[in-house]
C-alpha cells in the first residue's frame, strides 16, 4: 500500500513526473501522426482509383466517338490490347468489351448516322453501376 501511495503522492507534487509525461505525450502524438498517415494513404489510394476509372471510362467513350463520327472505317486501334470491338453486320451497332468478357460500351446508330442510344457500363471498385446517357 506504501508503493501506491507513493505514486500518488509523487503524481501530485508533479516532482519526478515530466519523464512520464513526456513519454505519455509522445505516445499520443504518434497515435495521432499514425492516425493522420493511414488516413491520408487511404483517401489517396481511393482518389487514384477513381482517376484510374474515369480515364479508363473516358478512352472507351472515345472508341464510341470515333464509331460515331466514321462508321465506315472504324477500326479499334491495334495499340489497344485490353478491349474487342464487335460491329454488327449491317454496321449500325458497336459494342465493346474487355479481356473477360463483359460489355463495356454499346452505341447503335440510325441509317443516317445519328446516335439512337448509348450504352456506357461504367465500373467502380466496389460496384458495377449501368450509366446511360444519350438514348433517344
């Protein structure tokens, strides 16, 4: 009991106590440090995902364009590994998918070259969300 009340008398003389104190700051502080670093990297690597996404969503929109614009002589540049155009036979539909498999783009167009619908799949890294824009 003698060794408790010691300590506490110790605690309340705040003679001897700037060591402890110090070091119970400074454990504190690098909680906090740590706390902000994990949450930095977090939002970082979460913002470098979307940008990743929205580049990835903006060069399949682009095949879509250039569809659009020369129906005749739409070839999927060779340069572009990760995606197979598919156009139907009487050249009115493009559609777009990736290595695995899935759709990620359509666009049909009239016999006038006008676009009757787009179709974007637009992936984020939880979900898979449809995103249409344009049908008319």
């Amino acid at each position: 009991m003698t060794m408790m009340n010691d300590i506490k008398k110790l605690l309340r003389s705040k003679k001897g106590a700037a060591i402890e104190m110090a070091l119970f700051l400074m454990a504190i502080i690098f909680l906090f440090s740590t706390l902000i670093a994990v949450f930095y990297l977090s939002i970082h690597s979460n913002f470098t995902r979307r940008v990743d996404k929205m580049n990835e969503a903006a060069l399949i929109d682009s095949f879509g364009e250039a569809f659009v614009s020369s129906q005749d002589s739409f070839k999927l540049d060779e340069s572009v590994t990760e995606y197979k155009a598919e156009i139907s036979e009487d050249g009115s539909r493009l559609t777009i998918k990736d290595k695995s498999g899935r759709v990620r783009l359509v666009v049909t167009v009239d016999s006038s070259g006008k676009v009757k619908s787009w179709l974007s799949f637009v992936e984020t890294g939880e979900t898979s969300e449809t995103n249409v824009s344009g049908t008319q």
